[in-house]
C-alpha cells in the first residue's frame, strides 16, 4: 500500500503556479515539485511569487530567528 497515493486529476477549482512555465494552472498539471498550490483562486495563484517574496522577506526579518550566524553577510 503507498503511502501517498498519486492523484493525476486536479479539483475543480484548485489552483497552482507552475515554476517551470510560469504559467497559472488549474488543477495540477506539473509536478509537485514544480508548483506551488493549492490555491483558492486564479489571482491567488497569479500572485504566488510575490505572496513567497513576502513571506520569505518576513521570516528573514522576524526579531524571533537568529539562525544568520555563519552566513557570508552576517554583520554581527
């Protein structure tokens, strides 16, 4: 028995941005480890490299985390 089973056929109404085509899609039609997804929505999906900029941007910055020791441009 496989631990994941592979679905081949998107929802109805699921969303993904393709990384390989730049392209949004409904319902995977690349691999996973060529999306990002599941989105709600089309502009969802249209505004998926900008919505990992953010959170990329916010965890970078996040007073929390001080995991940059070691780094080239650690200033500390």
């Amino acid at each position: 028995m496989a631990l994941f089973k592979k679905r081949t056929v998107g929802k109805p109404g699921e969303w993904f941005y393709c990384l390989e085509h730049k392209k949004v899609e409904e319902g995977p039609e690349c691999p996973a480890k060529d999306r990002f997804g599941p989105y709600a929505t089309r502009q969802e999906a249209e505004r998926a490299m900008q919505t990992a900029a953010d959170r990329n941007l916010e965890w970078d910055t996040d007073p929390k985390w001080h995991d940059r020791a070691g780094r080239p441009d650690d200033t500390e």
